[in-house]
C-alpha cells in the first residue's frame, strides 16, 4: 500500500470541491499543486519520468475514482466530477 501523502490528500481534496458536471484534466490539476503547493513540489524531488508531484495527483484521481466521484469523459486525460 502506498502512502498517502499531503499532494495526494490535496489534489483528492481539489477534487472533492469540484462541483458536479465540472470536467477537468490532470493538467489543471497540477497547475493547482505548482500554484499552491510550490514548495512541497520542488521538496518532492523527480523519478526519472516525471515530477513526483504528477505522480500524487495522478493516484488522487485513481483514489476519487474508486469513492465514485469521478468518471471518465472518452475524452483521454479528461475526467468529470459526479
């Protein structure tokens, strides 16, 4: 089981806020965490693909999706709040 960290928990919490029928993408939801959590971001450090900041938002979908919160639009990298 992974560990669930503060990004996760507030990329999950952004989410949560949405209000229902709102789309978004995954990269609104890093411009959320680069634009408030810029610290926590750079402290995070990087794999060698990727940021793991995209990594905890990416799991937080993963997480909203399982509770039911989210769907899929068809649209790739597209999600919608329900």
């Amino acid at each position: 089981m992974l560990k669930k960290t503060e990004l996760r928990e507030a990329s999950f919490d952004w989410i949560r806020r949405l209000t229902k029928g709102t789309k978004f993408r995954y990269r609104d939801l890093y411009k959320f965490l680069e634009k408030n959590f810029s610290k926590e971001c750079s402290e995070r450090g990087d794999e060698p693909n990727e940021p793991r900041y995209q990594k905890d938002a990416r799991w937080a979908v993963w997480d909203a999706r399982l509770q039911g919160l989210i769907k899929h639009t068809g649209v790739r990298g597209e999600r919608q709040r329900t």
